[in-house]
C-alpha cells in the first residue's frame, strides 16, 4: 500500500482534503472586518483616529516650534485663529500652517459661559529662546464632542496635551 501511496503523492506532498483551520479563521476574520466597514461601524473608530493623529501632529509642530525658538536664539510665535480653524505657526520667516479637522474647533478662551463668542480673538503663544513660553491654555473640542487641552506653561515652556471628557458631560 505505502508503494502506490507514493506513486500517487511523491515524497513530501499530501491530498488535499480541504482547508485548514488557519485558512479558515483569515477567511472569518477579513469577512468581520469586511462588515464592520460595509455598514459603518467603523467610522467613529476611524474619526477618533484621525482626531489622535491631528493632535499628535499638533504636539510634534508645538514642540518643533519650542526647538526652533531654542536654538535659533529667535523668538517663535504661534497664533490660534478661530475664524480661519487654523494654526500658524511663524518661525523666522517661515509660516507653517495646521489646519483644524473637519467638525472641530477651538473651546475655551474663545467662548462665554452662554455659548460662542461672536468676535472670537486669535490667541497667541510665544516661544522664547530661553526656553520659557508665554502662558496659555485652551481646549480643542472634536467633532464627535472629543476634546484636548492644550497648556502650556510659561516658566518652562512645557507642552500638555491632555484628553477631557466629551464636551457636555460634566467631570466627575
């Protein structure tokens, strides 16, 4: 029997008589990821993504700016601009801009205890050379009501960015 057993399969090959275990687990799996994107379930996932990625870009531009401002022995500034949802960042002649994410804005400082300010002011940090900051503290708030604060304090120059919880619920 072993001899037309090898006629048939040669030395290391085997029938094949279906699909493995692991084959079929890959297969499950990339039908569940498959549905979790066809009926849209994994879009507040994706958008949470997306805002992490937005503030961890911000930090690293924060931070970045703080490091120019050091060893240029120049003064970095930069301005938040409600109006225009966007960031600049001025170091020396050079401008960057970041721009806010779809459906978010800026909260705290730019708003009244009765709602949004009308005339909404840029605010302004300024990095020094020395390494200090001018104070500031302000909340971006996402557009799934995620919201970060941002402070930065002025003796150190030392950049926080800090997760809240969703805008309209109260901290314990």
């Amino acid at each position: 029997m072993t001899r037309s057993f090898r006629r048939i399969f040669p030395l290391g090959a085997r029938p094949l008589r279906g699909f493995t275990l692991l084959e079929l687990l890959v297969v499950m799996a990339l039908l569940g990821v498959a549905t979790l994107l066809a009926t849209g379930g994994a879009e507040p996932l994706v958008r949470a993504a997306r805002e992490r990625g937005w503030i961890d870009r911000l930090h690293a531009e924060l931070v970045r700016t703080r490091s120019y401002a050091r060893a240029s022995g120049a003064v970095a500034i930069v301005s938040f601009v409600p109006e225009q949802e966007e960031i600049r960042f001025v170091t020396g002649s050079r401008t960057r801009l970041l721009a806010l994410p779809h459906g978010s804005r800026f909260g705290s400082g730019f708003e009244t205890a009765t709602g949004a300010d009308e005339q909404a002011q840029t605010q302004t940090l300024v990095f020094f050379p020395d390494g200090t900051a001018s104070d500031l503290e302000l909340i971006v708030i996402g557009s799934a009501g995620r919201a970060t604060r941002l402070r930065v304090a002025g003796v150190t120059g030392k950049i926080e960015l800090t997760p809240l919880e969703p805008a309209g619920e109260p901290p314990a």
